[in-house]
C-alpha cells in the first residue's frame, strides 16, 4: 500500500513537472515575440517597413474607438479564418486591449504555429501604448460588431 502511495505522488510530481516546463517554454516563445511601446514607436518614428494591426475584438474597439495611427484593423475572427491576411514575410505586430493581452496573444499563437516568425505582439496592448503618451487616433470606419472569436 505504501509503495502505491509513493508511486502515486511520483507520477503527480512528474506530470506537475511536464506541465511547468511546457508553461515556462510557452511563456519564453511569447516573450521572444513581444515587442513594448517604447520599441514599437522607436520603429515608427524611423519610418522602418513595420505593419501594425489592430486585433480587438469589435466590442473593445466600440468601448475605445482609438487606433495606433498607422495600423490596420483586422477582426480575430478574419484572422483565425486566414492568417494570410497579416503579411508572413514582412515585420508586423499585433495589439488588442485586453488586460491579458489575450486577443494578440492567440492571434500570435496561431501565426507561430503556421510558421510565421516575422510577427510579434503589442506588450500592453493599446492601453500601454496611451500610457506612454503616444499618439492615437479616432477609429471611423464602419464594422460588424460579430463578437465570435
């Protein structure tokens, strides 16, 4: 009975253990694709061949109807459907406003899984962005408020 108990807690200990290294690894791939504010407007400001994308979901963008001037807005749901839509072969960067940056970080996933390497995500979003006083600009174009993911 004693020797099932230990085996019991080892196999625990061990799947606990796969499941940490598997978190950490995540984390370490999302943080590799990340990008802060301060970088992002760096690479504005120097004209540098970086596209910008708006990925909230289109409640967030009706609450804050504010843009990155310069960025093109996608629907989640575009790009989970075809992932074409952001560029593989050039530099982009995704952001949402969701506290856990849970939007950008799908649409990132999903991209790293069809390998696209050139892609990161706003670290923030657009609230970190505003918090650092760079500039934003009303959103006026018209969009279906689909809220499917």
């Amino acid at each position: 009975m004693y020797l099932i108990a230990i085996c019991v807690v080892g196999f625990l200990v061990l799947v606990f253990s796969l499941f940490r290294i598997r978190q950490l690894r995540r984390r370490r791939v999302l943080e590799a694709h990340s990008i802060d504010p301060d970088t992002l407007h760096d690479l504005i400001s120097k004209n540098q061949d970086i596209l910008v994308f708006d990925v909230r979901q289109p409640l967030d963008l009706l609450a804050h109807s504010e843009i990155i001037p310069g960025s093109k807005r996608i629907a989640p749901k575009e790009v989970l459907e075809e992932a074409s839509l952001i560029p593989k072969e050039k530099d982009s960067v995704v952001y949402c406003t969701c506290v856990s940056e849970s939007t950008s970080r799908m649409i990132l996933e999903k991209a790293l899984a069809l390998q696209f390497t050139r892609i990161k995500f706003l670290k923030g979003g657009l609230a970190a962005w505003k918090e650092k006083g760079y500039p934003v600009e009303r959103y006026t174009t018209p969009f279906h408020l689909d809220t499917a993911s």
